[in-house]
C-alpha cells in the first residue's frame, strides 16, 4: 500500500475515494454515485491548466497538468475537482472512514 495515496471525496450524499497507484500512475476512483464517479474519471484523464505558485502570493505560472501523471500533478490537479465537476476532495476525511460508511447520515 505503500504505492498507493488515497484522499476522499463526496458527491451528493455519497461519500467516495480516489486511489492513485504511483508506481502505475493510474486511479481507481471509488464512488457509488455512477455521475460522480464518471465525472471524475473524465477530470483525470484529461489535461488541465493550473497556475502553479512560486516564490510570491502574485508569482504565478500556468502549466499544463497531466493529472495521473506524478502524484504531484495528482495532488495540484485534485484541487480544481470541485470546482470542474461538482465531485468535493474531502483532504481531511480519513479514508479509512469513509470505507465504513459511504453515505452521509
């Protein structure tokens, strides 16, 4: 498990995982809303462009992303989810929870 990051999401009352395989640079998205779970697949295998923070609050770059990449563009990429899909990276929900109960009560 090593190789694999895991971070949580949610969509409608629906609460989910992504787990990114850094050695085969592929996600395995866990969700049982199947429109959630869709859109996020897409957002993954798509390229996105973030602009990147450097040394500065006003130092920007923007950059083109390949999300399944690096687990760095994983990372960056899972920050504009909510935003392009609807489907909300929850950072803090520990996963292991969200593997025992996979709807909001």
């Amino acid at each position: 498990m090593e190789n694999i990051y895991s971070v949580a999401i949610s969509y409608g009352d629906d609460l989910g995982f992504v787990e990114y395989d850094k050695e085969k640079k592929s996600a395995l998205v866990t969700l049982a809303n199947d429109e959630g779970k869709s859109k996020t697949e897409k957002f993954l295998n798509e390229v996105h462009e973030i602009e990147i923070p450097h040394e500065t609050l006003l130092d920007f770059t923007v950059e083109k992303l390949k999300p399944l990449e690096s687990l760095k563009n994983f990372q960056l990429t899972m920050t504009k989810l909510w935003e392009a899909t609807g489907v909300h990276v929850d950072w803090s929900r520990p996963v292991e929870y969200v593997k025992l109960h996979r709807r909001y009560e």
